[in-house]
C-alpha cells in the first residue's frame, strides 16, 4: 500500500531538522485552562506528527523535520500554538519567493554533494541517509516521497542554504547547498500514486521530480 500523499495534512515536511543546537529563546509555560490545551495540542501536530495524526503521515517526519526550532526560526516558521509562540516577536515582510529562481543558474555536482553530505551532513542524517535519534530521514522508504516539496532540487538547496548544518546555519555556499540538494534528490525514495495527475495545466515546476500527464500530453510548438 502507497503511504498517503505528501502534505495534505498541515504539509508534513521533509528534511532535515535536528533537536538540539542552537535555539532562541523558549516562549514562557503554557497557561492552564482551555487556550493551554489548545496550545499544547497544537504543538503536539507540529512536533509529534506521526503520533498525533497517524492516518495523514507515511513516513518518520514531522511539521518541525522542516520548520526549525519548533516554529521559531524564522525561515521555517508556519492554531492557538501558532499565535502562542509569535507572542511578542515584531511581524516582518515575508520573504521573497524570487530567491528560487536564482538557483536555475547552478548545475549540480552530485559527486561533490556525495562529500559535503560525508562531511557535513551524515553526522545528523546518517551515512546512509537512513536518519538517527538527531534528525530524520532524508532518503529511504522512511523518508519523504517524490511528490513532497522537497524533492525538488532547489525548494531543497535553498532550505539547505539557509538552515543546514543545523548549529552552523548559513555556512555551506550556495554551490554547496545545491550539490548536496541534488544528491540526496537523487537517492531512493517513496512513490506515491496519482502523481502523474497533479498540475493538469501542464505547468510543473521545472525541478519536479517526475512527469505528469498533461505536460506529456501538452501539444508541442512547431
């Protein structure tokens, strides 16, 4: 049986959180009464996802896998939980989509992605990518599938510029983040049924991982 389709529910992220590292500061306690158990209850979603909604997760990850710090760093931030932990942080632009398309200039090396992920990467996610008590998977049947976000080359490199080594955020270079992107892309992951359907427009992303149907069926120009 496929697992479920990736991210229909509170878009269960994928890559490459750890716990531990540096953190910011920790929001104060959660208060008692009703807003404390809707506030705990939503953490639990976020930071316990597979417990908390079997059904709706096929793999080993969870909300934080992707949106670090439990929410609060803030390329990764995402519902009284939500509201709880932003209490007091000053709301800035979000930021800009555009930096995605800078990555279309790169061409990607997975040989040398092989050796950053070696040096960089394995300690937290494992050497065979299989993950470990720090961080999760980031291929392998535990992993996230080929219809997930993060299958894309760069949705992966700029999460990998701007949040990996986890305590050493910011450090790979670009080149670096789109060579490890592409290896870790090019490993095994899980399928998911119906991926052939999704944008019926015929408008994939360029990076999409796979080939659909209507951009098979899509006239060609003459």
């Amino acid at each position: 049986m496929s697992p479920p389709r990736p991210f229909l529910v509170l878009t269960i992220c994928v890559a490459a959180a750890v716990s531990g590292g540096c953190r910011r500061e920790a929001p104060p306690p959660i208060p008692a009464g009703a807003f404390g158990d809707a506030v705990r209850r939503g953490r639990a979603l976020l930071v316990a996802t597979r417990d908390s909604l079997p059904a709706h997760v096929g793999n080993q990850l969870r909300c934080v896998s992707c949106h670090l710090d439990e929410g609060r760093r803030e390329t990764g931030s995402w519902v009284a939980y939500l509201a709880f932990l932003s209490h007091g942080t000053p709301v800035g632009p979000p930021p800009s989509g555009a930096r995605l398309q800078q990555w279309a200039a790169f061409k990607a090396d997975t040989a040398v992605g092989a050796r950053v992920f070696a040096t960089t990467c394995a300690q937290c996610h494992g050497a065979d990518g299989a993950g470990t008590p720090a961080a999760p998977p980031v291929w392998g049947p535990a992993s996230y599938n080929i219809g997930a976000g993060m299958a894309r080359v760069r949705t992966a490199a700029e999460f990998i510029r701007r949040n990996m080594p986890f305590d050493k955020a910011g450090t790979l270079t670009d080149q670096q983040a789109f060579d490890v992107a592409a290896y870790v892309n090019a490993q095994s992951r899980p399928d998911y049924a119906g991926k052939e359907g999704d944008w019926p427009k015929g408008d994939p992303p360029p990076d999409v991982a796979y080939p659909t149907r209507a951009q098979q069926q899509k006239p060609i120009p003459r």
